[in-house]
C-alpha cells in the first residue's frame, strides 16, 4: 500500500516556522533547500522530520502551484510513497486527477516529486523514492496510541 511521508507548509517565514516545530514536537532538521536569493527557485526552507514523515517548511517564490497566490500561507500539499510512479500515473490521470508537474531530463540525479492535482483542486506529491528523513515504505507500521485531549 502507497505510505504518506510527506506534507508541505508554506509560510512567509521559513526559518521561524521550522524553529517553531522543532522546539513544540522536537522534530530534527533533515536537510534544506533552496535559497531566498535564487529567484528561479520553485521554493526555499527546510525539511523537518519524526522519523517517518518529512515536513516541509517552505517559501513558495515563482510558482503559484495551488493558484491561490505565493503569499498562501498554511497546508500546501501532500506526498505519497509509491512502488511504481508509471504505473500510479496513470491510474491517477485515468481518475482524473491531472499531473500538473514533473522531472524532466535535467533533474535525474537530484530528488523530484511527480504534482498531482485531485478533487476539489487539492496538490499532492507520488514519489518511488522517500523525501529526506522520511521513512521507506517497507518500515514498520507505528501503533497509534490515543491519549487524553489537551487541556
């Protein structure tokens, strides 16, 4: 079965914003990407993890992939781990969820995810390989204890 591993937040402030996580949940900075220098830049932040999941921090700067302008702040998108992008493509697509975004030849050798668009207009990544910090789709499945609300 497809894992979720990945969920992008964009924000103004990426350097807050990830330092926010961090001290609340103690999440670990995994790695960053990007840079607020490089205009040609899809985006700039980092890249927090749990150990299972990669949460995403982010600035969005020249694409406006959600149509809601680059100033959106708030849950961008999600991603799916899958075992056969080609063969999930396509049974995306024939769903009618269309790609809106994808690797071309020069980004073979660093780590791109396929952009799909689903009902209602929501964005989600499908990726064979896991983003930085998340775990692969063979790892254990993690008991879901529940606990008292917050007071």
């Amino acid at each position: 079965m497809p894992k979720l591993r990945h969920i992008a937040i964009a924000t103004n402030d990426p350097a807050k914003t990830a330092e926010f996580y961090k001290q609340a949940f103690g999440f670990k900075e995994v790695g960053r990407v990007g840079s607020p220098d490089n205009a040609k830049a899809i985006a700039w932040g980092f890249y927090l993890s749990d150990g299972t999941l990669n949460l995403a921090i982010l600035k969005f700067q020249n694409v406006d992939q959600l149509g809601r302008g680059l100033d959106y702040v708030g849950i961008h998108h999600f991603g799916v781990l899958v075992d056969d992008l080609d063969a999930y493509a396509g049974r995306l697509e024939a769903l009618g969820a269309p790609c809106i975004m994808k690797a071309d030849g020069h980004t073979a050798n660093a780590f791109y995810e396929t952009k799909f668009r689903g009902p209602d207009g929501v964005v989600f990544d499908v990726s064979e390989h896991p983003w930085v910090g998340a775990a692969p789709a063979d790892a254990a499945e993690v008991e879901i204890k529940e606990t008292e609300p917050a007071e």
